[in-house]
C-alpha cells in the first residue's frame, strides 16, 4: 500500500500532524521508534507541559534568518493554536503568562493528541526506528534499521508525502536520538550540528563544589564573539559543578556555540541585582565598622547573602570566614563588592544531550519553504520543530513552534493534496 502520508515521530508536532491530516481523509501512516506515543513530551515542564507563552515573539527563539520565525509566529498566533486545541478536547489555562493544559498535567496532552488518532483508520507502526529516507517516481521509501544477516535495510512503507517530525537530540532515552537530522544529511541538505540547548553548563571555578543547592535571583552578562553583551536576569542554581536554573538555560544555546566553535566562553554573575555597586559599597563599610561588638567578616556578612554564597566568597578571595571586620580594610571591601557584583565563571563544556531540553541545529532554514515548511529541494518532504534549526528560551516557545510548524505543513500538504486531486 501507499500512503498519502507518513508522519516518522510520535511526538508533539508528529502527533499534532497524524490526528489533523486523518481527519482530513487522508491516508496516514505514523511510525514511531518506541512502544508508547509522546515519551518526552511526557517530560516537558516535569510533566506540567507547557504549551506556549503569552508573549510571542521572535526575540524569544534563536534563528538564523529572524523573518523565518516571524512568518510563524504570524501565521500561527496563539488563538489560531487554541481553537485547534479545542477541537481535540484540549482546554488551557494562563499561569502568569504560561499556557498550560487546564489540569496542568502532559498526559492530558498525549491524551488529547492520541485519542483522535486510535479511534480513526490511521495505520500505526511502533518500536521501528527509520534510518533512511528515498524517493523515487514520486514515493518515498521509508527504511528502516537491517539485521546483521540482511544485505539492504528492510522498507517500513511507502508514502507520496513524508514528514520529519523525529525531533532532535535532547533526552535520547526517549528515542530522541538525532537519527531525523541524520536522515537530513544523507539527503543532502544542508543542516547544522545539533548541539544541547537549555542546558546546564560546567565551570573551571576552584570553589564551586561549595555552592551545590544554593539558589537565587541573579544578573548574567555574556560578552559574544562581537563584543556584544547579552543579559539576563532570573534563578541560577549551582551544581556540584556548574551552573544551572532558568536563567542559564536561557544563554546556555549562545555559550554551547561559542564553545564549539573554540571560543573563550565567561559569564559574569552579579549576585546582588537589586543593588547597584555603590549601595553595595555603602552596606559593606557600615557592616565592617560596626562598633557594638567584635564581628567577624562571616558575621558581618549575615542577612546580606546566603550562608553558602558567604563561604565561597569568602574562600575564592583567601579570606578567613573568622577574620576580624577590622583587619577587612577598604582594598579588601572592593574586592568583595566586586566578586559580588561581577563574579567570573568560565565555562569549559555543557551538559550532554541527556540534560538538555532541547538542541540547538538541525535542518537550516533557507531549505525549506516558509509557508509550508516543504524542503525546496525535495518535493513533498516536510519537517517540523526540534528537526529545524530554531530555538526557543523557557517558557513554552519550544514546544509552541512544534505545533505551529507541525499546523504550517498540515495545511502545505493539505493545498498540495486537494491540488494533486483535482489534476
């Protein structure tokens, strides 16, 4: 048999295209490599699965050509993925700007997703990882991976149209393993190295061990390769080697590049974003000339910042925690102040890709067609989010540009297909 469509993935965007495009009377064929549908969107916000965000820009996503994910965003408004939510039994609720599902739980996602898809004719082929992609006379072959006896890789199906909805790299032992963007490659296409994103990072600092567990509001300045600086403000957690939290993931994507490419990636962490160097300044001298009683320089510290920030502060400048605030004279008072406010990290890797949320890479943008996200160079080939090179930060942008660009192809194929008929 031949398909009109075989959708490879059975995530958010491979899932979002198989129930639409078999309610529209198509033939579909979804093939996915585990035994279950939506494993890693199970995952997705420690299963709170964040939809999409209140502000939708593209100053929220990294891409190479800006119009690219501005033709989405336009095309695709958060109402318009609403309204399609609703058709499938999908409420939402807006948490502070967050979009979420009513109940705030992924399953009820995978639910609404997977229940149209079993109780229609659409053919579902599991547990089969696809390793190949041919086309020729206008089908695509879909193969998939040979024993060690076989001399060819055995064919899974025949499809006039295909869509890449593999997803990328990040949580492989979900059966996100960047097979989908190798499949790119042998095709031909241009494609960029997936490399982790939202991912927490691993620092050189001697004394980082000391701040494991510690969590706070902070302020980071990157300087990229252009000298430009690149801020941001929000929760940092620190690991046992590293540094973690929201508003790390958010840069994590520019220093994992930055990185690959040889670069010298530092970041600076200003501990104290509420209060500028001069009032710090200010708070210090009065704490280290308090004449009530006899302080020490942890003591002194007390209230201000938190006891592990103390104590690696403290030790990164070779200061005793018990050394007298009267031996703390003012070179030592800037020396605080500024390892407070501009506190050097330098990053020497990431995590790997079981720790990211998302990948940075995939297939580039200038291969596809932006209204329909049809690869140029092969007729009636699609593909969708994680496989295409942008990104978004925290916040649901990630998961919102799988289904927007799963709907943009849905629609493509659509055109095409009442197009195809009629001729």
């Amino acid at each position: 048999m031949i398909y009109d469509i075989c959708i490879v993935g059975a995530g958010a965007s491979g899932l979002f295209a198989a129930q639409y495009l078999a309610d529209r009377g198509m033939s579909v064929v979804l093939v996915e490599g585990n035994d279950v549908f939506g494993k890693k969107l199970r995952l997705t916000g420690n299963g709170r699965c964040n939809l999409t965000n209140e502000k939708m820009e593209s100053s929220c996503f990294y891409c190479k050509d800006d119009s690219f994910i501005s033709s989405v965003i336009s095309t695709v408004p958060n109402e318009r993925l609403f309204s399609e939510f609703k058709n499938i039994l999908l409420d939402t609720v807006n948490i502070d700007g967050y979009y979420y599902p009513a109940d705030v739980s992924s399953q009820s996602v995978i639910n609404a997703l997977s229940i149209p898809i079993t109780k229609s004719d659409l053919t579902i082929i599991n547990k089969t990882k696809v390793r190949e992609v041919q086309k020729n006379d206008g089908i695509f072959t879909i193969l998939g991976d040979k024993n060690s006896k076989a001399s060819e890789r055995p064919v899974i199906c025949l499809s006039r149209k295909l869509i890449l909805s593999c997803g990328g790299a990040s949580y492989p032992k979900t059966g996100s393993d960047g097979s989908g963007i190798k499949i790119l490659e042998k095709l031909g296409l241009k494609v960029a190295r997936p490399l982790p994103a939202l991912v927490p990072l691993i620092c050189n600092n001697r004394n980082i061990s000391m701040l494991k567990g510690l969590r706070h509001i902070g302020r980071i300045a990157l300087w990229d390769n252009k000298n430009n600086v690149i801020t941001e403000t929000g929760e940092i957690q620190y690991t046992e080697d590293g540094l973690s939290g929201i508003a790390i993931f958010q840069i994590s994507r520019i220093i994992v590049r930055m990185i690959d490419r040889g670069e010298k990636a530092e970041l600076f962490i200003d501990h104290l974003p509420n209060m500028d160097y001069d009032e710090l300044a200010d708070n210090l001298k009065r704490r280290f000339s308090c004449k009530k009683y006899s302080l020490s320089v942890q003591e002194a510290l007390n209230s201000l910042i938190p006891d592990k920030l103390i104590n690696y502060v403290l030790a990164e400048l070779s200061i005793s925690s018990d050394t007298d605030t009267n031996k703390i004279d003012n070179s030592l008072q800037i020396r605080i102040s500024d390892k407070l406010k501009k506190d050097r990290f330098e990053i020497v890797e990431s995590k790997k890709f079981d720790k990211a949320q998302t990948i940075s890479g995939g297939i580039d943008v200038s291969e596809l067609e932006f209204g329909t996200m049809e690869v140029k160079k092969i007729s009636g080939l699609y593909t969708t989010g994680e496989m295409i090179d942008c990104d978004g930060i925290c916040g649901g942008y990630n998961l919102y540009f799988a289904f927007s660009t799963s709907l943009i192809a849905c629609e493509g194929i659509i055109k095409n297909y009442v197009t195809d008929k009629s001729n």
